[in-house]
C-alpha cells in the first residue's frame, strides 16, 4: 500500500437503498471533489470550513449525475487524519457506480479493504487495538459484543496496556543506565519496587488472559446442543425458543436426520442453538449418520442440553450422557411437565440438581431456561469499564509478555545480571508495543487489515 495518493470506496452497505455514501479520502479529496460538484448557492468546496455540509449536483462534463449532499472534513480533523469528503448520494447501484468510476478517472484510486482505518492508525488517530474494535463494532451483534467493542475503541484496554508498558519502560531505562556504570557497581534501579512492579504486571495480564474465555464466547455466541432419543421435542424445543417453525415437528421418530441450527439473543449475549438428530439404536443408514453428526455437534458444543420426557424414568440414560460427556457443561430439561402431576415434577427435582421443567409445546418454564442458560454461560454482570479480550491476537501477545515477565522475575530472584535482564524486559515491552501497535510490521498489518470491510 501507499498512502500518498487518494483513495475512493463505498461506505455504505453495497445494493439499493434510500441512500449511499461514498468516502473519498487524500491530500487533494476535496479538490478533487469539488472539480465535479455544482454547488446550487455556487459555493467553492475548497474555501469551505471543516464539518459543513453542502447540497448541488455531481457532473460528468455536461451530464448531471444526481443531486448529492457533501460533507468536507479538514486535515487531521478528519477519521483518517487526511482531507476527507463524503458524498451523500441516491441509494440506486448505476448511481453509486456512475460516481465512483469517475472519481476513478479524475485523481482517484479504489480504497484496499481497510485502508481507510489504517490511514487513520497511520495517522496517529487510533492505536492498533482501537482500530481493529472498528471491525469489530461493525461485526457486533449483540449488546455484549457492542458493548466490549465501544469500550476498546474508546480506548479502554489501550490505555491499560499502554500505562504498564510506560512503567516497565521506566524501569527498563534505570536498568540499562546500570549497565553504562558497571565498572562503578551501582545500582539505579530499586529491585523491590521492581519486584512489586512486576507482580502488579503479571496480576493484571493473568486478568486479561482469564477475559479471553468471556471475550471469545460474547464476540462468537455460546454454541449449545440439543440432545435426547427421538420424538422427546428437541425440534418443538428449538422452534420455541426461537419463536419460529425453524425445525420441522413430527410425531414420527427419526424426523430429525441433520443437524438444524439458529441463534438467538438472550441478556445480550448470543446463543447457537443446534437441534440434532433422536439418539437411539437404529438400522436406518441415513438416521445413523445423524446421530453420528449430533455427537460430533456435542463435541463442538460449549453447553448441552439434553431433553426427556418428564413422565419417564430416563435416570441411567442421564448417567451414560454425564459419563460420555465428562468435561461437558450439560442441562438437564424434562419436557412436557403438563402430562405429569406436581408430585412427579417434586420427585423430578430432588433427584436431579439443577433440572429446568418445561413444556416446549406450551411455553410453560421457559423464561426460566432462557435465565439458566444465561446463568450457565458466566458471562456475569458486565461493567461499562469492564476489559474484556476478544481477539486472539491480543491474547497471544499477552501470553508471550507475561512468560518474559516471569523469566525477569525469576532472573530478580537469582540475582541475574543487568544485560542478561534487559533481553526480558525487551521482549516484554516487544509484546505489550506489539497489541496497541507501539510495534509493527508491514505484514501485521496488512494481514489485520485485510479482514476489514472496503469503505472502513
């Protein structure tokens, strides 16, 4: 990439709408644009302030193309830092191609897919951690997800990050003067503030570390799996807790052969329900495949339900699955309590610790389950200024600091050398620089920024 030039891409979402906006940004995007705008008051964009907002038409030479609103932002008052114009424009896809082609042809390059947003890190507008929470509001779909990405990209986690790295640079700088003295033996930096600098390092990096399970399950949903021999309501299940026909309801067992999956939002946080086929013994080729799949989506699953009729005794069945499964989180449902008595629902709920009573075709019970799904998935109560780590990369560059910063402490501990250190305390900063971009390289970045939508 090179970012001298002007780049141009569609901003909103491509295909017909009531409107569509076109990013144009560079050294030279306003005047760019204002060679093929026709302001109706005959303003002259270039003499125009920042943040205004302008109506008249874009022209081809003589061909008025649509009657447009252009919003001009100034360097580096701007989202990438460079001068920046946006065209408000009919939502039509000839019109959002008409204009774009011929910016393309006055001055103009199509933008990279992130470019815009890289620009902007480039331009010290945001560090490296906020500028990927873009990708990742824009990705967000729940309110936990939403919230996370709005808390990183104000710059939460980067200002935690950046604060350590500044004290263990500190630090850092004392320790190495030591090395230009060590023919006098003198000592600049405190070792037991040291010491208590990197317990508080290691405290807070083992927390960040603990959030990637959390952060991991609000930004992909929690994958949960249906289970249960045939015809208990797995499929009824499913289509109420959705609250849609989603899978098809029989009385004939085997109905279910594949696998049926759907998400929903419970609490803000996104659930991937998957309804597999009845688990029984069976000669039927097809059906057997099923089942061998709903193992398997047990397997990929974070929680499992596993469904039987209340007025059966399913005790040894449930033993087998608990036995089978023994790392696996899995909830216990006893479906069509309104066939049973109160007695049996009691017995049902001594036996079993935790067992959620429902009746899938009624409803009955299930606010209850959507509440201890919830509670299931210890996401707990999110606070607003809560770090959560969502992206593995920032996970793995945390697990390398942290192990440099338990060699310094054990090098503290036998009393190692002030050089033999610093190759440490280097690799720890190294990998703290590496999460807020203090440290990058040209393939990191294109490799972080590849994975952003065009126009972002």
């Amino acid at each position: 990439m090179t970012y001298n030039d002007n780049i141009i891409a569609l901003a909103s979402a491509s295909g017909t709408g009531a409107i569509a906006v076109i990013r144009i940004s560079g050294i030279n995007a306003i005047e760019i644009v204002a060679k093929q705008f026709k302001s109706v008051r005959n303003k002259n964009l270039t003499k125009q302030k920042t943040h205004t907002i302008h109506l008249g038409h874009i022209i081809d030479e003589n061909k008025i193309i649509d009657k447009v609103l252009v919003s001009i932002f100034k360097a580096p008052n701007s989202y990438t830092g460079e001068n920046v114009a946006e065209i408000s424009c009919h939502g039509s896809p000839y019109i959002q191609q008409q204009i774009i082609q011929l910016f393309l042809r006055n001055g103009c390059k199509a933008a990279q897919a992130g470019e815009f947003t890289l620009r902007a890190f480039l331009n010290g507008k945001m560090d490296l951690s906020q500028a990927e929470a873009v990708a990742d509001l824009i990705a967000s779909d729940s309110e936990a997800s939403h919230q996370i990405a709005m808390q990183q990209m104000r710059g939460g986690f980067s200002n935690e990050i950046s604060n350590l790295r500044q004290e263990l640079l500190n630090f850092a700088s004392l320790i190495e003067l030591e090395l230009d003295f060590s023919q006098e033996d003198v000592e600049f930096a405190d070792r037991t503030q040291f010491n208590e600098l990197l317990s508080k390092i290691t405290e807070l990096l083992k927390k960040l570390i603990d959030s990637f399970a959390l952060g991991n399950v609000i930004k992909n949903g929690i994958p949960v799996a249906i289970i249960g021999e045939p015809n208990v309501g797995k499929s009824t299940l499913l289509n109420t807790l959705l609250n849609e026909e989603r899978a098809i309801v029989s009385d004939i067992p085997g109905t279910t052969r594949d696998t049926v999956e759907d998400q929903i939002t419970i609490g803000g946080i996104n659930f991937r329900f998957i309804d597999t086929a009845g688990i029984r013994d069976t000669n039927d080729k097809i059906e057997q495949i099923g089942i061998t799949k709903a193992f398997e989506k047990v397997e990929q699953a974070r929680l499992v339900i596993y469904l039987f009729e209340a007025k059966k005794d399913k005790h040894q069945a449930i033993e087998k699955i608990q036995k089978d499964f023994p790392n696996k989180k899995i909830l216990l449902i006893a479906n069509k309590i309104d066939e049973i008595d109160k007695k049996r629902q009691a017995k049902l709920q001594s036996r079993f610790k935790s067992i959620q009573l429902v009746s899938a075709k009624t409803g009955i019970g299930i606010n209850n389950l959507k509440e201890e799904l919830l509670k299931l998935s210890n996401t707990g109560e999110l606070g607003k200024d809560d770090t959560i780590v969502t992206n593995s990369r920032h996970y793995d560059a945390l697990l390398k600091a942290l192990g440099a910063i338990q060699k310094v402490k054990e090098g503290i501990e036998v009393e190692l050398s002030s050089d033999l250190m610093t190759i440490d305390i280097r690799e720890a900063l190294y990998h703290l620089g590496e999460i807020t971009g203090s440290v990058t390289t040209d393939d990191l970045l294109g490799n972080i920024f590849s994975n952003f939508c065009i126009g972002k």
